[in-house]
C-alpha cells in the first residue's frame, strides 16, 4: 500500500503492527506505526434492543447507549432505545418508495411553500392596488389641467 511521499505501508497480521518502509532517502528505513491506540475504546458494551416505532420491529445488539426504558423479550430484560428509523423501514434497505415523516418536516416544508405563496400574492395585489392609485392620481391631474385650462380661454 502505498503512503504519503514515498513511504510505503504494509502489515504484518501476525503481530498486529504496521511497518513503514521509507525510501525516500539512499537506505530503507523500516519502523513501526501502532495500529490502534490504546485505553479509547469503551469497554462498557451490553446488549440493547432497538425498536423502530414505524413498523415495531425490535432487535438485540451490542451497545454503550444509556437509557432507562426496558423491555422483556423471550424471558429476558434488555435496556430499551426507541428509534424512527431503521434498517427494516428505511426505504433504501425495505426498496419501497413512501414518506416516512415521524419529525413533521414535510408538513414544515408545505406551510412554508403555503407562506411563500401567501407573501407572494399580498405583493402582487399591493402593486396593483399601487398601480391602480397611480393611475387614479394621472388621471385626476389631467383632469385638473384640463379644467384649469377650459377654465382660462373661457
């Protein structure tokens, strides 16, 4: 596997350590990379049931999530995580096209395009309104023009 400038990586399964083959220079170095670092992963892991609330499908596996729910499955108690969406509803694993909208974001969306048109026809009826004011005050000008200079050759 090749690594940055030149440095090749490998490892060696057995042992479990990486080595580093540095060729840039006229020898080849070889030094050791650790592979994972120590004490950073958890070590708290139980099983866990998952249930997803769109189609009540529950499963057991391994976790560190803390909650304080429960649940009995087969004679035996498991900490409990509700979840909206899973691998058994999702519809990208399920292959079935619908809306699955547990959080409203799709009603969130409707009222906003709703508020979007709302806004959008109050403008164009207050520059018709605008327009039509407009017009009154050209016409009552001319009116007035025409009236003051009837008024003057008379």
């Amino acid at each position: 596997m090749e690594g940055h400038h030149g440095i090749e990586l490998f490892t060696n399964y057995q042992t479990a350590v990486r080595w580093a083959v540095d060729q840039r220079g006229k020898g080849v170095i070889y030094y050791p990379i650790e592979i994972m670092r120590k004490s950073i992963h958890p070590d708290n892991y139980r099983l866990v049931a998952f249930k997803d609330l769109n189609d009540d499908t529950t499963f057991v596996t391994r976790s560190t999530v803390l909650t304080d729910e429960t649940i009995d499955i087969d004679g035996t108690t498991y900490p409990l995580v509700k979840v909206h969406i899973s691998s058994s509803s999702h519809p990208f694993f399920t292959g079935e096209e619908r809306i699955l909208d547990v959080e409203g974001r799709v009603d969130k969306f409707k009222a906003r395009a709703a508020a979007g048109e709302a806004s959008k026809e109050k403008r164009a009826n207050a520059a018709q309104k605008q327009a039509k004011r407009q017009v009154a005050k050209e016409d009552k000008s001319l009116r007035q023009l025409l009236t003051k200079s009837l008024s003057l050759k008379i």
